[in-house]
C-alpha cells in the first residue's frame, strides 16, 4: 500500500520544477524601437541630447542622435557694471557666444547581456556624425551720453573693445540681440565607446 500511494503522488505532483533562476534568462519581449533623451551639465556649459534606436536583432542597434550643447570660455567671470550696481551681470571682454547642434548616425553592439536585477550589461558602439557650430555676437548695453551731459537710455551693441570700456558698460542686452548676425561654423566628429 505504501508504495502505491507514492506512484501515484509522483505521477500526480511530479512536475518539472527549479530551485533557482535559469544561469541564461532570454528577454522575450519583442522591442523594435527606443527613445530616450537627457539634459547634460558640463564645466563648459549645458545641453541636451535626444537618441533614436531601432532594433536590428536583439543585440545590435541603429542609432541616430542629436545633442545641442552651449560651450563657454573658463575664462570667463560675470561682473556688474560700475555705474549702477544693479545693472545686468556681463562677461567683459566676450566677443562671441557659442553653441553646437551635433547629429550622429551609429551602432551599438551587446558584448555581454545582464543577467539578473542590478547586473551589468557590457557593450560598445561608434558614432559618426556632422557638428554645426553657431556664433552670435555678444551684445551689451552701453551707456548714451547726450552733449549736454545728460544719460539717455543705453544702446545696443556687440562688444568692441576699441569702443567699450568698464566705464561706458551698462550691463548685458537681452538674450536674443545679435541671432540674425549669427554664423555657421559646420565640422563633423566620430565617437567610439
């Protein structure tokens, strides 16, 4: 009778069944497509970066992206004007502003897959692609001083230092003076990580 009833509990509870995970887990999920993006701070300036992937096989991937990013002279330190302490910060001696619009074309390659939750998974890719960089001349407020002696409202101008002095100095004009006398300045890059 004993041994009966252990037959016939193996046949009925005797399935195939594992202690722990399997060493290989296989992403069964069929992505074809990803989109993400990012804001980037550096020493030099900000950005921001959007990337557009599209699955070839599940580990290889066609990637376009596009970084905009502002770059700035270490150099650089904001003063006040002399003549009015709460005039608008400027950088004295900046001649231009500049920033790059970068568009990249690459693959990325899965060396090694994550196996688990918080694993690592080890790849590599290239990227090649076409930098614009674009100059916009730096504006400032300067300081209009009638015949008589009198101080008018400020005029608009790009820094000249032939001109322009801490003494005739304002403060910073606003943002977008000077984008129409922008400059294109096109290169290219190549990227391997």
């Amino acid at each position: 009778m004993y041994k009966s009833i252990v037959i016939l509990f193996l046949l009925l509870f005797g399935q195939k069944s594992y202690s722990q995970l399997p060493a290989k887990q296989v992403n069964s999920v069929g992505f074809k497509t990803e989109i993400y993006g990012g804001l980037t701070l550096h020493t030099s300036g900000w950005g921001a970066n959007l990337n557009y992937n599209k699955f070839i096989t599940y580990k290889t991937k066609r990637m376009l992206s596009l970084d905009i990013v502002s770059m700035k002279h270490p150099k650089e330190i904001k003063v006040n004007g002399y003549l009015d302490p709460n005039s608008k910060r400027f950088v004295y001696g900046k001649l231009n502003s500049f920033m790059t619009i970068r568009l990249a074309y690459g693959k990325k390659y899965m060396v090694y897959e994550k196996l688990r939750d918080k694993g690592v998974d080890i790849s590599w890719h290239w990227n090649v692609g076409g930098s614009f960089g674009f100059l916009k001349p730096f504006y400032l407020d300067i300081l209009n001083i009638a015949p008589n002696g009198r101080i008018l409202a400020p005029l608009q101008e790009p820094y000249n230092p032939e001109n322009h002095n801490l003494g005739n100095i304002y403060g910073k004009s606003k943002g977008m003076r000077g984008l129409a006398e922008t400059k294109l300045i096109p290169g290219g890059f190549s990227k391997l990580d």
